[in-house]
C-alpha cells in the first residue's frame, strides 16, 4: 500500500508540473502583458501586481490561504493537501519558470484565445487527478459538492465574472478588456468541460426494428460492442418490435448505421450524442 501510495504521489507531481506549466505560460506570457482582466484568484493576483508589485504566484499564495483554512473541513484532508501541493507548484511556475519564456505581444484575442485554451487545459487536468490550484477552485469544487449536477465550466464562468468586472473597473478601465476576459473565461470553460466531460464521450443509439438479434449480433461482430435488446410495440401497428440499444464511439457509429441498413432497410435508427459513458469498453467508473 505504501508503494501504491508513493506511485500515486509521484504521478501526481508529474501532472502538476505538466499542468502548471500550461497555467503558467497562458497567466504569465499571454494575459499579464496583454492588459486585459484575468478571472478566479489569479486576475485578483494580476490586479495586486498591476497595484503593488506583487509576484503573481506570491499574491496567489496570499490569497488562497483564508480560503483554503475555511475549505479545509468541509472538502477534506485529502484535496486540501494535494491542492496546497498544486497550488505551491502552479505558483512556482507562474513566478520563476514561464519569466524564462518570451512575453508574447502580439494581438490581444490571440493572446485572449492561447490564455483561455491553454490554461483551462492546465486546470482541466488538475480537476482530474482529484486536486486544485486553490483559491476560487476551492470555492468551485466545494460548490459542486453541493450542486454535482452543475458542471464545474459553469461553475467557474459564474465566480469568473465578478472578478473580471473587478479588474476592468479598477485596474484596466477599457471596455475591450472586459470584452477579453469574457472571452477567456468562456473558453476555459469549454475546455474544461470539454476535457473533462467530453474526453469519454461517444454515441447511443436506439434501433427499431423487427430483426432485433441480428443487428445485435452483426453489431457485436463487426464493431466489438454489445447492446441491449428491449421489447417495444408499434402504438399504430400494436405488433411487437425489438428495440435495440448501443453505446458505442463516434468512429463506430458510422459502421453501425451502416450495417443496419443493409440487414433492415425499414428500421428506425435514433442516434444520440453521449457526453460520456463509463462502463466496460469505455472509462471505468471509479466511484
């Protein structure tokens, strides 16, 4: 167990270097000099850096501790020391490692576009391995504790605007800024949620039809998956129909459909996108 836990731990170093780095250089080489509002704790510490002086990881640091003392019981002893962990790590990136990249100072949407996809990647892959940078992400997950059925894009696009109207009014005053930091924050989300919910999904499908064994039987054949016969009924005809249901990839989909034609011309076929689907064949449900 104790080597497990050691493994683990070293994995989830690896994933806050590779994480913070994405933070770092989206917050540091695009969005510092780009003069436009950054939402969650680092706009607030971009701001204390525009006002004071204040090293962006530093200010961070500063400002996640209240948080992180008032979330400590009620996310748990676990996140809380793995987010301190990340925290620690992002802030040494964002302070130390991205200064040794050039600043770029190019346009400011495409400054705006690399911020938002690069960091909502970088924070994406945090919220994976079960952590946070801290701050506002404290405050996120400890929100979707009691709201799970919001997903943390959202969550994190509602704190983010307070922050930018923040860092509009008071640092920048320029109505375009505000136009950029809306459309970063709106892009980390859909990365977000994107990578995080989007990563594992695929397609269902419900298949009317008179021939409901075999579509099943050419459907696991040639596409390796199984599906689920369910008994249905004409509300016209009333005569018995076979409905069949299958979860399978987007690649998959197109073969399926295909061979549902050829072995019955008359069925109904109902394809549907899956944000995501866990099970055998597809992400493992880890509780």
């Amino acid at each position: 167990m104790k080597q497990i836990g050691w493994k683990e731990w070293g994995i989830d170093i690896l994933v806050d270097i590779g994480a913070s780095m994405l933070i770092a250089v989206g917050i540091y080489n695009f969005a510092l000099n780009a003069d436009f509002p950054v939402a969650g704790f680092s706009g607030i510490a971009i701001i204390m850096y525009h006002l004071f002086g204040i090293p962006v990881g530093v200010g961070t640091v500063i400002l996640n501790i209240p948080v992180a003392i008032f979330c400590y019981r009620f996310l748990g002893r676990s996140f809380f020391f793995k987010s301190v962990k990340t925290m620690i790590i992002s802030s040494v990136f964002i302070d130390y490692i991205a200064p040794l990249f050039p600043v770029y100072e190019g346009n400011r949407l495409l400054a705006a576009l690399c911020m938002g996809i690069l960091s909502g990647a970088g924070y994406a892959v945090v919220f994976m391995r079960g952590s946070s940078t801290g701050g506002q992400d404290f405050i996120s997950m400890a929100i979707k504790k009691v709201k799970p059925h919001v997903t943390l894009g959202i969550i994190t696009f509602v704190l983010d605007t307070a922050t930018i109207l923040l860092g509009s009014l008071v640092v920048f005053k320029d109505i375009d800024g505000f136009i950029y930091g809306i459309i970063v924050t709106y892009l980390m989300a859909i990365v977000m949620d994107r990578i995080l919910y989007g990563i594992d999904e695929g397609k269902m499908t419900l298949i009317v039809t008179e021939h409901g064994s075999e579509v099943a039987e050419y459907i696991d054949e040639y596409s390796g998956r199984g599906s689920t016969i369910l008994q249905g009924m004409g509300s016209y005809s009333k005569e018995h129909k076979d409905v069949v249901m299958c979860a399978c990839n987007n690649k998959q989909m197109y073969t399926i459909k295909k061979m549902v034609r050829q072995i019955d011309p008359k069925a109904f076929t109902i394809i549907m996108e899956s944000n995501e689907v866990v099970g055998e064949g597809f992400k493992e449900d880890v509780g």
